[in-house]
C-alpha cells in the first residue's frame, strides 16, 4: 500500500474503492449508507466487516435492531472471518423506554473505549430517528463523528430512506461521506445505481451502476457527474 493509501479504509467493494478518492475511506469518517430495502444496503455493511475481517483487524458491529441476515450471517461464518476479531454489541433495547433512551449513550460510551478499532459499522440509523427524531439523532452523529476522528476509525451506519429532504440534508451535513443507492424499475427489469457524495473536496459526484449476483456486490459502470 502506498504513501496515499496508508490513511484510507478499503470498503471490501474493490470497485466502490477505485471510484472513491484516493481509493477507499478516509481513516476519521463518518459514512452513511442510505437506501431503500430492495438496494441490498445490508449487503455493503457486510463486505465492510468482512474486508476487515479477512485484513486480520479487529471489526465492530452494533446491531440496534435486528439486522438482516446479509450481515447477519458473517456472525456464523468462521471461514470469512480469516484471523480478525468480530466484536459484535447486541445494542437492541429490549425492555423499556428507559433501554431505549440509554442506546446511545450506551453506543458512545462503548465507542470511546475501543482499543485497536479502525472499522465500525452501526445498523441501523433508522432507529435514532424513530425513536429520538431527527435533531437528537444529528447531536449523535456529532458525536461519533468527533470519536472517529480522534481515533481514526471509519464509522458506516446504513439508513433506510425514510426522511423528507430537508430533514435527510441535515443528517447528510453531519457526515463525512454518503452512498445513496437507488433501485430502479424498468421494461428490462430492475437495476442499482450508487451516488457516492462528500468524499473528496472539490470532487464532483460519482454514479455508478450495481448488481447483487451471488452475494456479491458487482459495480458495472463508472461516470463522474458535477
């Protein structure tokens, strides 16, 4: 790896990678992956855990609600998991409204004490804004925000697309880094595309197209926008 590559996080999509500026994440991010459900956005949060895993790191995944099985399942998969660490928080409040409000100071607490982290991935967003709105939720991100920059560490949190316009720019402005995938519907049946915003200064926005075969994600084509 070099000189330029040392202060970057590879997403586990090589291809996403090569599209991002300086190829891959910028150690001190914070990334938001938004989609709606049929965009396959768990699959991205489990190629990020996995790179890491089969990198030998130590990963850290913060369930809030239960996830799908497409992150899932490298819970259970000792052969992807090659000599790295899951470190897996089961963040789901189970009891009272009191469980619920302690999740993210419960999640901050426990960011702050990581040792040897460098990729976390919190699933999913969604629930902050439930549960606390969308003001609270953007004092949070502050916070993990500065946590992560502090300690180097990339934070991916993935987020259905459940807010108006205004509201999901305010969360955008908190982030460092966002992936937007879409799906669309057509005569020849359904793609994926990817807007990839924020990464790079005065970077204009990638696009990019995808398909999910075999578990994988597969990006086919590349054009940079303004």
């Amino acid at each position: 790896m070099g000189n330029g590559q040392r202060d970057r996080i590879l997403s586990g999509i090589s291809t996403l990678d090569q599209a991002l500026e300086g190829g891959g994440i910028r150690k001190g991010s914070l990334v938001l992956i938004k989609g709606e459900a049929s965009s396959r956005k768990d699959l991205f949060g489990y190629h990020f855990l996995k790179e890491g895993l089969q990198n030998g790191e130590r990963v850290v995944f913060y369930d809030v609600e239960a996830s799908s099985d497409e992150i899932m399942d490298i819970h259970d998969m000792e052969e992807e998991k090659g000599s790295g660490e899951l470190i897996f928080v089961d963040a789901c409040p189970k009891y009272s409204k009191f469980f619920i409000n302690a999740v993210p100071a419960r999640i901050i607490e426990h960011l702050e004490n990581l040792v040897g982290v460098q990729r976390v991935l919190i699933n999913p967003l969604t629930f902050f804004v439930e549960k606390f709105g969308v003001r609270d939720t953007g004092d949070f991100l502050i916070m993990i925000r500065d946590i992560a920059m502090d300690k180097g560490m990339v934070i991916v949190i993935l987020m259905a697309d459940i807010l108006s316009e205004l509201e999901m720019q305010s969360v955008i402005d908190k982030c460092d880094g966002i992936i937007e995938l879409d799906t669309h519907r057509g005569s020849r049946g359904a793609y994926h595309t990817i807007s990839i915003q924020k990464f790079g200064k005065g970077r204009g926005n990638i696009h990019v197209t995808y398909v999910v075969r075999e578990g994988k994600v597969m990006i086919s084509t590349h054009e940079k926008i303004s």
